[in-house]
C-alpha cells in the first residue's frame, strides 16, 4: 500500500518536473531572437519580386530574407508591438483571436513596380499573425500576385488563408500560392537549414509561373 502510494507521488513528482521544464523553455524560447543573415540586393536587383514580412522570434525572419536572397528582391521588415515576453505573447494571441490590427510601421519599399509580393509570417491562432493583416489592410495591391508564406510550429487552418485571400483581393491583389513551413513543436524542431531548403523548394519548383 505505502509503495503503491510513494509510486503514485513520484508520478505525480516527474509530471509536475516535465510541466514547469516545458514551461520554462518555453519562455525561453519565446524571449529568444534567432537572427539570420542580412541579405542585400545585388547590382541588378528583380523589380517585379519584393518581400515584406514580420517576424517576432527570428524564423520568418530568416525564410523571408531567403525569398529575397533566392529572387535578389527588395525586402521590408514590419514593426509592431508584440515584445518577447508573457505580455507579447498574450497580447499576440488575444489580437489574433479577435482579429485586432496592431498599430504597425514598415521600412520603405517601392512596390509600384512589383507583380509578385511575397508575405511572411508566423503563425499565430491558426491565422497569419496580426501585423500581416494590418498591411494588407493599409496597402495598395492592385494587380499584384500575393505569395504568402508563413512559419508555424503544428498547424494553419485553411479558412483562415481563405480570409486572409479575401482580405487580399479587397486590396486589389490576388493570392497565388500559401506556403506554410511547419518547424515542429517545441521539443523537437527542425533546423534553420532544413527549413531554408523546404521554403527553396516551395518557392522555386513549386511555385505558379509568374504572369508575363
Ligand atoms: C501567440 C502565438 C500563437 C501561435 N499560434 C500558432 C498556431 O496556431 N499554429 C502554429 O503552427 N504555430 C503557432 N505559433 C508558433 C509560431 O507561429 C512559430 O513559432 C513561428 O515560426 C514563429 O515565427 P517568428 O520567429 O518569425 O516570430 C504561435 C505563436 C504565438 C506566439
């Protein structure tokens, strides 16, 4: 009886170990910026491509400046207010949740020549996250082709692209392609390379013709 009693409190003990060491790398993680290397446009750079993204942890950061590097395009970075703490990520998932626009502000970038533009971000409640929908919301798309891309750790929702498509086409513009980068759950996530080279293949050989 005391054995089977000690056996079910050092369950409960290691259960209680496993939840707060997940919790804390968790935080961890979530504080962590996981930088990439810049990319500059070389001499000739391709006027019809152009990047914007956001990134809050670093990810989408760096598979956005690889469409760049891959189609030597122009690349603008979206601010917003998410800091990486508790407060960023409540704030992240309550805005996504109820489909609140952050305040948001965009390096410069000449979109008047571009027919292709490509959109990353993370994920955030299935959905693309907030800053995303606000420039789509404050953008002129007219006649542009729409690549979006986003990273997440599980799992999108498909009628959420579709709004997100909808939102698009009230610009002006028109989605072409939704690219998800699944990185894997917490404990067990792919590496920067793996993830580079599967967004290559999904922007190079998988992706639609580009309309003359
Ligand atoms: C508030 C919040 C909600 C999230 N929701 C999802 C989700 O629904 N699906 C998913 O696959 N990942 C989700 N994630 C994970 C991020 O999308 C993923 O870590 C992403 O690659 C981070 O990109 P970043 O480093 O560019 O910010 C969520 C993250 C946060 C902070």
């Amino acid at each position: 009886m005391v054995t089977w009693k000690r056996r079910l409190l050092f369950g409960a003990a290691a259960a209680v170990a496993v939840g707060i060491a997940a919790f804390t790398l968790m935080v961890v993680k979530d504080r962590t910026y996981v930088t990439s290397p810049a990319y500059t446009l070389t001499a000739e750079p391709n006027g019809a491509v152009a990047v914007v993204y956001y990134s809050r942890s670093g990810h989408s950061e760096a598979v956005a400046r690889e469409a760049a590097r891959l189609f030597n395009a122009p690349i603008a970075r979206i601010e917003a207010d998410y800091p990486r703490d508790m407060t960023g990520q409540r704030r992240a998932a309550s805005d996504a949740k109820a489909e609140k626009l952050p305040h948001i502000t965009v390096e410069p970038v000449d979109l008047s020549p571009v027919r292709r533009l490509y959109l990353v971000s993370p994920t955030w409640m299935f959905r693309p996250a907030t800053p995303l929908w606000a420039y789509v919301a404050q953008t002129d798309l007219t006649g542009k082709e729409v690549v979006l891309v986003t990273t997440g750790n599980s799992r999108f929702e498909q009628s959420e692209t579709d709004a997100f498509a909808r939102a698009v086409e009230a610009r002006g513009g028109h989605l072409v392609q939704h690219v998800f980068l699944r990185r894997g759950r917490i404990f067990w996530q792919k590496s920067r390379e793996a993830l580079l080279q599967e967004a290559r293949i999904h922007l190079s050989e998988r992706a639609p013709a580009l309309k003359p």
